[in-house]
C-alpha cells in the first residue's frame, strides 16, 4: 500500500451538494493527520487538522478511522469558491516528516 | 499571520547554469523545508533543516543542495541545472516537530531550458 492515497477524481459536482473524500494510509502508528487545500497554481494552505474525535469547521467535517486507517473530508453545501485540490496529509512512520497524499481534485459548478 | 516568502515566482535558467531559490520566515519556525510539485507525482520532499547549520536530505536530494546560516533563511542549490528540474518548487516552514503543520511559500516555478 502506498503511504498515503487519495482518489484523483476529478469530483465534479453542482453548487450546494455535498462531496466526501476519502485517504488511506499505510503506517499505523501515524499520529499527524491534516487536510490542505491547494488552488490552481497556488500554494497548499492548511484546511483543518484531523483529530480522533473528528472535527468540523463550519461546511467541512474531517473524521479520522484509526481502525481502518483511513480519513475522510467531508464538504457540504458546495461552493464555487471550493473547487481546488484537496491533499490528504499524514506523517511518515519515524515521525520525522509530512506524506502528502497527491490531490482530490474538485470541481463546483453553477 | 505566518509569512513564508520565496524570492522569485519565475525563474528562466539555462542547462548547467548554477540556481539559488531562496526562502525567509518570519515566525521563528525551527524547521525548514523544500520540496518539489510535478504533475501526477505531487509533492516530494527534497532537504529540510531543523536548526541552523543542520540538514538532513529527503526523498529525493541528488542534484541539490541546501545552506541554512540563518535560523530565518532556507537557501535551496542546483549546483548545475538540467532540464528535468524545470518544476514547482515550494519551502515550507513549521514550529514544532518536523510531523507539525507546515506553512508554504508562494512557490517559485522553474524552468531549465
């Protein structure tokens, strides 16, 4: 399995609908896991942190399966102003360093 | 508000040519780091720095160097460009640990013709 994977899409969806994503990763013991946002040509900007509780930030849900070792965002009620790349970020099995998954891409329609 | 900011947006460079992509925080983070971004391949870690003067190599350090005499300043190095570094490349910094949330950089895009 590869450290971390995320589905490339692209979703496409239309304004006001709800998207999840989903990301797996291969170590275990991985304690750091966090959501980023990258627009076309732009830099990755942190979206959330993922706790094992899981977490919300108004529109966006991010909920950690440690069991299955998976994360999951969850998107509702989208906006045109979500459409970019969402990376899946997870740290590496020495602690030592970020994996970033390669991107979900999303794009919202009016 | 973190600011990361690298010194060109663009840069044009011939084959073997000697490149230096700069990069300054303001926020007193410990830890530094470069990557790179291809298409397809997404972000790839190059060198980071965990204090002055310290290196450590990533995943992918063959053809690069790195300089960290400062604690603000991470100086990336293609000692002799070629063509297959025409790339995004992106610095990063962080607070805590080296596994902590990472701020970037605006990124400089190169290309090595």
């Amino acid at each position: 399995r590869k450290e971390v994977e995320q589905d490339p899409g692209p979703f496409n969806v239309p304004e006001g609908a709800t998207v999840a994503f989903n990301c797996t990763y291969s170590n275990s013991a991985s304690q750091s896991f966090f959501w980023y946002r990258q627009d076309c040509r732009k830099e990755p900007k942190l979206l959330m942190s993922v706790y094992s509780s899981g977490n919300e930030d108004g529109r966006f849900t991010a909920q950690l399966n440690r069991a299955s070792q998976y994360i999951s965002l969850l998107i509702r009620d989208s906006k045109l102003s979500d459409s970019a790349t969402y990376l899946c970020v997870v740290n590496n099995q020495a602690g030592t360093a970020l994996i970033f998954g390669k991107g979900t891409t999303l794009s919202v329609s009016s | 508000d973190v600011k990361v900011t690298q010194s060109s947006r663009y840069l044009v460079k011939r084959t073997g040519e000697k490149v230096f992509l700069e990069c300054v925080q303001d926020m007193d983070h410990e830890n530094m780091f470069w990557y790179r971004q291809d298409p397809g391949l997404g972000l790839r870690l190059i060198y980071f720095s965990y204090d002055v003067k310290m290196k450590e190599k990533g995943d992918i350090p063959e053809g690069y160097s790195v300089s960290r005499e400062k604690k603000e300043r991470f100086s990336l190095i293609l000692e002799s460009a070629s063509t297959n570094q025409t790339s995004m490349y992106l610095c990063a910094s962080s607070l805590g640990g080296r596994a902590d949330i990472q701020y970037f950089g605006a990124g400089t895009r190169l290309s090595v013709l």
